[in-house]
C-alpha cells in the first residue's frame, strides 16, 4: 500500500521534538511523549566502531553518544476519545528490563536522532508492519493525520519566527 513518508516523517518528527526528551536525562524504556496517546521511549545509544591506541579494530556496542534511539509506539485505539496509552508488561532480566510489545495492538516505529546534526532518521513504516499487526500503512496514517489535526494543526500559523536568531516570536501584541 502507498503512504506518504515525507508527511510521515514530518508528523512524527512534530511528536519527537515536542517529547520530552532531555539529554542530561536519559533513561531507557521510559515514556517520553507529550500526547498520551502515543508512547515515546528512549532505547540507548548507537554502537561505536572505531580504533583503539594501537590501531585495532573496536566495537563498542551503545558507545555512540551522538545517536540516540527512540521506539515510538502507535495504538490502534489512538484516535478514541479520552485513550490513553496503556502501560505495557515488564520483565526483569540479569541484563536490565524489557517490554512486551502488542503487536496485535500496536505498531513501533523506530527514530534515530543525530546529536551533532540535530536531525531524525525514521524508519520507513512497511519495516515495521507484517502479519502480526492488526494495522496497515493506512490505518496508521489515519492515526497520524488524526493525532495531527487534534494536537498540531491548531498551532500552524500562530507564530512566526525572528530571522536573525531563528527563535520564535513573542506571539502576544502589547
């Protein structure tokens, strides 16, 4: 099925950088989205490939502090009036916590963010879905364009931005 990525990347990037996300505050697995019908996790750093002193090879896996990855979490139910995400099941392991995804119920979407470039790389959507999934491309569109409309589209146009600093207006007259 056809989508629009660029517009599903632009209301997803929308969500990303109106989260939560602190960067002297990471904590993996918790829920950093300002809509609550979505989750937003941060899931740990990038790996690192570099070379050691002597000119070996090394591999240090989450050692990329300037990539950082987020699961986005889309409910089918989103767009019910008064949802809100529900939690999901943890388990415990020796090597830390991890969540029991719903894929009957849900869909992550997986974000990388470039530090030094301050920029989102999202996962294309057909990544992400196959036939454990309830949804399709369209029905998770449907989601995004209604999470949208409720939560972006009011604001569109209400503030402009100073061309000299590149920070918003003051969107109040005296």
């Amino acid at each position: 099925m056809e989508y629009d990525y660029a517009r599903y990347e632009k209301i997803l990037t929308l969500m990303l950088e109106g989260s939560w996300r602190d960067p002297d505050d990471l904590e993996i697995g918790r829920d950093i989205s300002d809509l609550p019908e979505v989750k937003i996790t941060f899931e740990g750093y990038g790996d690192l490939e570099d070379e050691d002193e002597n000119g070996e090879y090394r591999y240090t896996e989450g050692g990329n502090k300037n990539m950082e990855s987020y699961a986005i979490f889309i409910h089918k139910d989103a767009l019910t009036d008064d949802f809100i995400f529900p939690e999901h099941d943890v388990f415990g392991f020796t090597f830390g916590s991890m969540i029991q995804h719903r894929p009957a119920e849900e869909v992550c979407i997986w974000a990388w963010y470039d530090v030094i470039d301050g920029s989102w790389e999202i996962n294309q959507l057909e990544d992400r879905l196959d036939d454990s999934n309830s949804m399709d491309e369209n029905d998770v569109m449907k989601i995004l364009e209604g999470l949208y409309e409720l939560y972006f589209k009011p604001w569109e146009g209400k503030f402009t931005t100073d061309p000299i600093t590149g920070l918003p207006n003051w969107p109040f007259k005296q």
